[in-house]
C-alpha cells in the first residue's frame, strides 16, 4: 500500500509539498518529523496521487 505524506506549513497548516512513499517508509518518516516537531498529514494515496 502507498500513502501520501504531505509536509504543513507551522503557521496555517496548508500544505507545502508532498510525496507517495510505501509503507515501510511511513515509520521512519514519522520518526523524523516527530524528532524535529514536523506537522505531517498522512492518508492512502489514490489514482490522482500517483
């Protein structure tokens, strides 16, 4: 399964940009953002997101 991991702006939580990654890669994406106080939106990515 993909996802689509879009980055938010910390000031009105627009996104700035995105990416499809698989599963595996939303872990260690996760942590990052965690680890530096990143805002992530995470959802399955569709037939447009490809």
């Amino acid at each position: 399964m993909r996802f689509e991991i879009m980055r938010l702006d910390d000031v009105d939580g627009t996104a700035v940009d995105s990416t499809v990654v698989d599963a595996a890669s939303v872990d260690r994406i996760v942590r990052q953002a965690a680890a530096t106080g990143q805002r992530v939106y995470i959802r399955p990515a569709g037939s447009a997101a490809s």
